[in-house]
C-alpha cells in the first residue's frame, strides 16, 4: 500500500516546479500577448505606403481619377512583387490619386487609427515630397494634410508623431536640393530627412553635400541603406550621411566588422520583416535575420514599411516574427523597449515608455 502514497510528493513536487518555472520565466503574459498589450513606435513607416486599395478607390473617384483597376480585389491581386523596383512603380503609380489637402490628411488619419489598434503611441514617418510635388501638388499641401492628422491624433488620443522628409534616390542630387529648399519653410515641423526608392546603383554618396547641408539646418539623417544594396551601402549611410539609424540594414550582416560596428555603436536598424518577404529579400520569414541579429545585441526594431502593400501594419510584423521564431516574451518587451531607445524622443520620454513596458511585463 506504501507505493500507492507515491503519487502525492510526485504531483507537489511537479506543482512546485510549474510555480518555480513561472516565476523563473517571469511573465504570466503570453508572446502574443505582449504583442498587443506593449506600447511600441513604429519608425520605419511610409505615409504612401499606407494607402489601403479601398481609399485609393474612394479618393479616386472624388477626385476623378482613372485607375488601371476594375476593383479593390484587382488592386490586391496586383500585389505581386518581385523585387524593390516591381513595387515601387505601383506605389507611385497609387500614390498619383493624391492631390488635396484633405486626401493627405484622410491617408494619414486612416494610418493613425490602425496605431492605435496596434498599441503604437509615437510614430515617425516618411513622406516622398517628390512624388507629389512633380506632379503639380505644393509641398505646403501634402504636409498641411498629414500635420492636421498628426495633430487630430494627438488631441484624440494622446499619440505622438514626427516627420522625416525623404529624397528619392532615383532622382538627381540637383532634385534632392530643390527639395530641401522646400522643406526648409517647415523646418520647426520636420525632425529628419531620410532616403528611399531605387537603392541598387543610387548610393548614399550621391548625396553626401545636400544631406550635409540638411544637417547644417539640424536636420536629423537617416537613410535606407543595405535592403538590396551591398553593406558597402551601409559604410556609405555611416560615414558620409551621418545617419542616426540605417532603414532596413539587413544586408549588413554580411560583413562581420560592419556588424561589429553597428552592435558597438548600437546602431538602430529600422527592420521591416514582411516588407523583405514580399519584395524577396528573402524567400521565407524562417530565413530572417532579425532573430539573429536581436540575439547578437543588434538594437533591431520591427516596422511595416509601406502596410497596404505588404500584408500588414506593426503588430501583423510582430505576430508573424513571434510564430515563425517562438519569440519570448522578453524578445517581444525588448524589441518594443528597442524602438523607444532607437525613437528621435527625449530621454525622459523614452525612459517612460520603457519602463511602462516593464511594468505590463511585470503584471
Ligand atoms: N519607398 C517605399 N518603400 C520603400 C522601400 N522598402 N525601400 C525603398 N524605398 C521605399
Ligand atoms: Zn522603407
């Protein structure tokens, strides 16, 4: 009959260790969990990028505009990218409809509710003043509208934002100048000056004077640099652009002293995971480097790039990355901590919002 007793230590003592182990990992919440609890700021975010098939519909028609599109199924259906230039001409070509005060304010509002569904309380965003102003519309037009979002969002829920300005880089370094010229009237509203489109054969060198010259005006830099282009990109971003954080950066990896550098220097990278799906960086998440390089102390932040086009705003980032790794939920709280640190905010800030995560993680 002795033996029967056995069970009872046997079941305290795995009840025992099921406690122990809880308090071990620290955390009753749950990865998936913490995706959607933590506050996070997004860094990495095209306002262009984010022009959903069904308000691209709606602005078109107000504003009369042709498009090549029977439908918002046939849009999505065009969603099919093969590298960085496929989707590029289709963003710009969306991008077209665009021509008041009120659409840019509209694209930037409908932008800034999916933050908040997200949990994202501070967003830094990229806006091509090119792509607007060859077309006739004024600068003052595309910033008055995504400003009056901005600040709508700000009243409204108490979420903050800030403006980087970027140069095409597929245009000349004459075009980046005269586009500086007209962001420098709105100087006090605009926190950085960025560079996107076409990287492979368009180096940052290219413009080296015109982002001297905006860091003159105390313009912060950063730049899209190692996304499709060689690391040599990434020295280039460095060392001649005087960036704060590196757009994407992945490419990064494949030369180890970079990689020394950036993890010494604790460089940001603005990491943008399903964007580098859909437009074949790499042919499956589960070949991702942002795993690795949080794991090597890289400070790494998840972003969506352009949303719309790419299957998914920040937290659909987090929840594919989460699936495809088995992150923790200590990857997940220092992946949100990590976007703070990388934000253009005030230390204090910055302080508040991390230890915030440490106090839902703590829960
Ligand atoms: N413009 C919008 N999205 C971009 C990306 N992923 N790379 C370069 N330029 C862009
Ligand atoms: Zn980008």
């Amino acid at each position: 009959m002795q033996a029967a007793r056995f069970p009872y230590p046997f079941f305290i003592l795995i009840a025992f260790n099921f406690t122990l182990l809880n308090k071990i990992s620290q955390y009753a919440m749950t990865p998936i969990q913490a995706v959607s609890r933590l506050p996070k700021a997004e860094l990495h975010l095209h306002i262009e990028g984010t022009f959903e098939p069904e308000l691209m519909f709606q602005i078109a028609q107000r504003n009369h505009i042709a498009i090549p599109y029977q439908s918002v199924e046939e849009v999505r259906a065009a969603y099919q990218f093969h590298n960085l230039q496929s989707f590029l001409d289709i963003y710009y070509a969306g991008a077209a409809v665009l021509r008041h005060e009120q659409d840019f304010f509209d694209l930037t509002y409908a932008y800034l509710q999916k933050c908040r569904e997200d949990n994202v309380v501070h967003s830094e965003i990229f806006f091509d003043p090119q792509t607007h102003t060859a077309r006739g519309v004024a600068f003052d037009t595309v910033i008055g509208g995504i400003r009056r979002a901005c600040d709508t969002a700000r009243q409204e829920w108490g979420m903050s934002t800030a403006l980087i300005t970027c140069f095409l880089r597929h245009l000349s370094e004459e075009e980046a100048f005269a586009t500086l010229a007209q962001a420098l009237p709105f100087r006090e509203h605009i926190i950085g000056v960025g560079l996107d489109s076409s990287e492979v054969g368009n180096p940052p060198s290219k413009f080296a004077r015109v982002f001297a010259e905006a860091r003159k005006h105390g313009f912060l830099t950063v730049a899209h640099a190692g996304e499709e282009g060689s690391p040599d990109y990434v020295h280039e971003a460095l060392d001649l652009l005087h960036v704060s954080r590196i757009d994407h950066g992945v490419r990064a990896e494949e030369d180890e002293a970079l990689m020394q550098r950036i993890i010494a220097e604790q460089m940001p990278l603005t990491v943008c995971p399903l964007s580098n799906l859909k437009l074949k960086v790499v042919d499956d998440l589960a070949q991702h480097n942002l795993h690795r390089l949080l794991q090597r102390g890289v400070l790494v932040t998840v972003n969506s790039d352009d949303p719309a086009y790419f299957g998914g705003y920040v937290n659909d980032n987090f929840t594919a990355l989460q699936q495809t790794f088995a992150l923790s939920t200590a990857e997940i709280a220092q992946l949100c901590k990590n976007s703070f640190q990388a934000a253009f905010l005030d230390n204090e800030t910055r302080q508040k919002w991390c230890e915030r995560i440490d106090a839902i993680t703590a829960e």
